[in-house]
C-alpha cells in the first residue's frame, strides 16, 4: 500500500473534488472530531467488477489520504444468493487493488441481534408495523409519481399487536411471502421510497454465518444505515441510484436510539462503452456458459482483468482519472486502456513472438551455427537489462510479414526485398516456396549480409522494415488467445425489442491460436507474467499454463485497433 498523503487546512479546495471538499471541510469544523472513517460494503453474491473498482479506490482512497480508516463489511442478507466463494474474491480482489482493511472486517449478519432490537423500538414507538399485503396489492396501494398512494388496511394495528406478528415472523410460525415488517412514514411522501418501506422480510432459508437462528432478515436500506451507526462511519460514500434512499436512511437513524450520525454521499457510478456492469447480467453470462466463468478475460470483473494481464496500479490510475462527479456518464473503454498501455509501457519486457509462423530458410548461413544476440528487455527501463537470442539458419517470421505483390507502402518482406531481422542480420528473399496444392506460400529461402550484424553494413546502408522473428530449433510453441472486447456495441443494453443484451455479443471476442512460436525466454513463467510481444500488444501468462506448453493472453494491442475497425466499417 502507497503512504497516505497527509490533507491539511492549506490544500486548495478548487483541487479536491466534491467528496473530498466534503470531508476537508468536516475535518476543518471538527465534525465527527476531526475523525475519517469509510466503508466498502459489496453484496457477496456474485465476484467484483470494474464499477466496484472505482468505489473500492474512492473508500479505501480518501481514508488513506486523510489518515482515517476504511472498513470491508460484507451486506449479507439475502441468504439465499451469498456464497463463501464470493467472499473470498471479494477479499482477495480488495487486496489485488492494493488496499487492506486490517481489522476492520465485518459483516451486516454481525448485526442481526441489533436490528431486530431497533426494529421492536419502531414497532413500540408506533413507526413500524406488520403488513399482510401481497407484493402485488402493496405495489398498487404505493401509487406513483404523480399519484399518492393508499395506506395499509394493517397500518392501524397497535404496536402490542405488531410486535406478537414481529415474534410470529422471527419464530417461523409465518409462511415466507405473507407478510413483512414496513415503516410507518407517508403514503402520501413525494419519494416514493418513503412511502411505508418494507424493514424485514420473511426467508426460511439457512445462513452461511447465522445458520438457522434467523428466518427474518432485514432489507438493504434498514441495515446499511444502523451498520454504518453502529461501526461509528463517518462518511457513508455510495453511487447514486442511493441518493433516493437517503431521506430514509436518515429517517431510520433519526428514530432509533443511536448516537452517530454518519453522512451519505452520493457519486456517479462508472459505466464503460462496450461493457455491461449488472451484477445480474453477468451471472446470467457464467450460468448461461456463455463466457468461462468469473474471471474469463472478457468479462468486466477483477478477477477477469487481473487474468487478463491488467494490472492494479492502471486501474487505479484510471479510477483517479475520472474522478468522481454527481452526474452520470459513460466512459469510453479507450480510456481504461490507454491508461493499461502507460503502465504496462514502464514494466513488460520486450520479447519476440510469432503468432501465424512462416518457415524462412537463410541459404548462406551456415547450417550448424548458432549465434546469440544480445537484446534489451525494456527501453523504458534500463535497469531491466539485457537478455541472450539464439539465432540459426532457419527461423520463423509473421506470415503477414510478407507478400508476394507488396501494395505501395508496405516495408516488410517480399521476392528481391531487404529486410532486418531485429537484433540479427539484414536478409533479402530469393525464393518463394508454395504449396502445390493450394499456392499458399510455405516456405522463404533467403540470404543474409554477415557484415549487417546487429543491424548496420559498412556501406551505412538502411532498409524500413524491421521483422521479428524467432529461431526454429530453439522455439516454443504455445497457445495465444487474443481477447476482444466482449460485446460488438457501445452500448451493448441498446437491443431492439424481444431481444436481449445477448443479442449484442462479439462473436470475435476470442480467437484462439494453438502454433504459436515464441523466444525460447518465454517458458517455465509464472502465471500472470507479462510481456509486450512486439507489433502484437500486451499478454500475460494464463494459470492454463504448463512447462511444456505456455498459454498466453492478449491483454491489449499496441494501439486502438478497435477504433480503426469501427471507423472502417463507417
């Protein structure tokens, strides 16, 4: 974790944005006396995506810069969609990002005694009652926004009336869907979230941490506010569908027996072109076997960029590159990896890879010699040094680093041609070789200059292209995936009528290649190592990976190519 950054009463508040203006000025009053404490609290029922991201680097982020503490409490309570598995992601993500929440690990279940003892406190106060309303009767009885909506016919019940119903529900002698525990607010209230919002609901379902002690759990909107009381948060930070909610989260607070008066915040949440974020969306994806599980490179979720090849500090960067804002935007994929491309420039090693292989022959270099060359790892890191290229008379090149009729402008390789194989030698083919079957070009005979050695003559002569290559007896094969971006739309939701997002999928999204040729450096690596093939892009070592056969994933091109596709076919 980085050293947090010390906020004084002299930092310029037209630098700060919006949240953290908030906080400066809180501190500066003495609110809260002078204390920053924050919260992440993910849902553990489905794995963490790049929204999450940005939220994780606001919370843990403003408590690290104002010396203040950020809490990992984990909402569970819907029983019956958290598993176990999705807390440890959760966990492991939260760290992968950079930020740890020592001891300040919690959960909404640790709550349960607490909630259910401010719920009789409503119900004895008369501002919370049992209601057997269907969900269909009490959606009508809600009105809408221009109409107000209609009280209970259970909302006159005395509280010794409710409370025997509360304890029929707690001891499960109520069937699960006849009824729930409601504020008693405003049917009449302009926000419809306040008109008699449902507290607790009835689910016989057993709890991975409460086991079967509880089959009434409380609603988000009830627990979220006493959690935060309770844990003493000072700044409760969340995206802005919540800032409808907050009249309520007040209310909750203001008519309980709780001394802290933690403040919600509300920014926009991050929306990606070429993305979708609904948690719902993407386990339909998983359950659907559509993608290959939770961390499939496709998907949008940590684990999935994390297996992609991305790395922390770029999301982090870009989470601090937009900011955080009260209106809703969508942001341009691009911009996520442009900032992968800054940070994988400084720290991936250069190496040589051929993805489609094409057999070139050096006729006059002598059949049993081997040659090593000398080749820096990284241009932007001198201290990554150096590392030795075998070369030998036959060696790989791209297939589309040749053509027999070259287009005006094209550099590389075609009949009677010089070319310099990077690090090596000048060549200059003489033959093409063909299959006869097919005419598909199989094979180059070349010659080499061996006075062009590491790429100069004495004649000073220059040629403009620049291939890379790999040598064919000290080669690896591996597999390469090349990764797209999931969906073919900017908007993959925008969907005519009777379809559904699905409709959107890239069927390029994943090209699989299985003859791949690599450097011989590039074998026995860790997963998750990460290398810039050169004229190829950024890829990562897979967990798929075995010694005698690497797997590879392309975490991004060089470049835009995906704009250059889209404006083409405009």
């Amino acid at each position: 974790m980085t050293e947090p950054t010390q906020v004084t009463s002299e930092t310029p508040s037209q630098s700060l944005d919006f949240i953290r203006k908030i906080i400066t000025q809180d501190i500066a009053s003495n609110k809260h006396a002078g204390r920053v404490e924050t919260r992440f609290p993910p849902e553990p029922n489905g794995y963490l995506h790049i929204g999450h991201a940005k939220s994780i680097n606001l919370n843990f982020g403003v408590a690290q810069e104002y010396q203040g503490v950020c809490h990992l409490r984990f909402d569970d309570t819907n029983p019956e969609k958290e598993e176990q598995e999705y807390i440890d992601a959760i966990e492991k993500d939260v760290r992968w990002l950079g930020f740890d929440w020592g001891q300040h690990l919690y959960h909404a279940s640790d709550y349960y005694d607490q909630f259910h003892q401010y719920a009789i406190e409503l119900i004895n106060k008369g501002l919370a009652y049992v209601c057997h309303l269907s969900p269909e009767d009490t959606r009508g009885y809600r009105g809408t926004l221009t109409k107000p909506g209609q009280n209970s016919p259970y909302r006159d019940r005395s509280p010794e009336e409710n409370l025997a119903w509360f304890e029929k529900m707690r001891c499960g002698e109520v069937k699960e869907g006849e009824c729930v525990l409601r504020a008693k607010i405003d049917m009449s209230h302009p926000n419809i979230n306040m008109r008699d919002p449902a507290l607790y609901r009835i689910k016989h379902a057993v709890h991975p941490r409460t086991g079967d002690k509880w089959c009434i759990y409380p609603l988000y909107d009830f627990a979220h506010c006493i959690s935060d009381a309770i844990e003493n948060i000072t700044h409760s930070l969340c995206t802005l569908e919540f800032e409808d909610h907050r009249p309520l989260y007040v209310w909750v607070l203001d008519n309980i027996t709780i001394a802290c008066r933690p403040r919600q915040i509300e920014f926009a949440r991050l929306e990606l072109s070429y993305t979708v974020l609904s948690k719902r969306k993407l386990l339909q994806l998983v359950n659907e076997n559509i993608i290959n599980g939770w961390d499939d490179p496709r998907m949008p979720t940590i684990s999935g960029l994390r297996r992609r090849g991305y790395t922390p500090e770029a999301i982090r960067n870009f989470c601090n590159h937009i900011g955080v804002n009260k209106t809703n935007s969508v942001i341009e994929i691009g911009t996520l990896e442009f900032y992968l491309r800054e940070d994988l420039n400084l720290r991936a090693q250069r190496v040589m890879a051929v993805l489609h292989p094409l057999k070139v022959v050096i006729e006059n270099y002598p059949e049993e010699q081997v040659e090593e060359f000398d080749a820096e790892n990284n241009p932007e890191d001198t201290s990554a040094g150096t590392r030795k290229i075998p070369f030998t008379r036959t060696v790989y090149i791209e297939q589309t680093d040749f053509q027999e009729d070259p287009p005006t402008g094209y550099f590389r390789l075609a009949p009677g041609r010089e070319v310099r194989l990077k690090h090596a030698y000048y060549i200059t083919c003489r033959q093409v070789i063909k299959d006869k079957t097919t005419g598909e070009v199989i094979e180059l005979h070349c010659s080499y200059d061996p006075e062009s050695r590491g790429g100069g003559t004495p004649d000073k002569r220059r040629v403009k292209g620049t291939l890379q290559w790999v040598s064919i007896a000290h080669a690896v094969t591996a597999e390469v995936r090349l990764y797209d971006h999931l969906f073919a739309t900017a908007d993959p939701n925008a969907v005519p009528e009777g379809k559904d997002f699905k409709t959107n999928l890239n069927p390029d999204s994943l090209v699989t290649l299985t003859n791949c040729k690599l450097e011989p450096s590039l074998k026995n690596l860790e997963s998750g190592a990460r290398f810039q093939f050169m004229r190829h892009g950024y890829f990562c070592v897979d967990p798929d990976s075995t010694p005698d056969y690497p797997v590879f994933n392309r975490t991004t091109t060089l470049r835009d190519t995906w704009a250059k596709i889209q404006k083409k076919q405009k």
